[in-house]
C-alpha cells in the first residue's frame, strides 16, 4: 500500500505545549514546553523531559514559527522522543497545520 503523501512527517523545531494529567503522585495539571521533531498532518514526535502518558488523551497546542523570523523554539533537550497521532483538532486545525506546512516546508507533499 502507497503511503498517504499528506501523512509524510516534515523536520521541524516547533514549539508546542501540551497538557498532561498523569495521575502520580497526585500531581495537578501541568502545561509542559516541549518540541516537535517531527510532524505531519497526522502525527507529531515530540521531544521531551516528561513522558507524554500512553493510551492517554493529551490536549496540545502548536506554535507554529513566523514566516519572517523563522527561528526554531529552544528548549531543553528532553529524554523522551513519543510519536503522538492526531485525533481531532479544533475548528479548522488540520487545514491550518496543512498549509503552515506546505509554507514552510513547500515540498510539494500537500499541494
């Protein structure tokens, strides 16, 4: 089976945030700064100090760099590298990650 072109993950230092509510310890909710390495429209990896939970829906928002600066996120390097899938996105996310991707990668893959 042909590999869905719009699926292909692009290299990337995207910023993201993403809420985890791992149940240990009795630890409250925590906004973790992470980065993408990789991400497509289907999936993202993402480097972190904080394992993301299996099985576990996580609520995560990608910031997407300026066009005009262009400047990658810093953070610190994680430990963790977990491949997250998309399952649902707000509004018109996915469209808006579609063409954030085809701006800055403009490879072709989601024209």
């Amino acid at each position: 089976m042909e590999e869905n072109r719009k699926h292909r993950p692009c290299p990337s230092n995207w910023g993201v945030r993403f809420l985890c509510d791992c149940g240990k310890e009795n630890k409250s909710i925590i906004i973790h700064q992470v980065i993408a390495r990789q991400i497509s429209t289907h999936a993202a990896s993402l480097l972190s100090d904080h394992p993301v939970c299996q099985q576990k829906i996580i609520a995560l928002q990608l910031m997407i760099p300026s066009l005009n600066k262009g400047a990658p996120h810093i953070a610190n390097e994680g430990k963790f590298l977990t491949r997250i899938e998309f399952l649902h996105f707000e509004e018109n996310g996915q469209q808006e990650l579609e063409k954030n991707l085809h701006r800055h990668f403009d490879t072709g893959l989601f024209a």
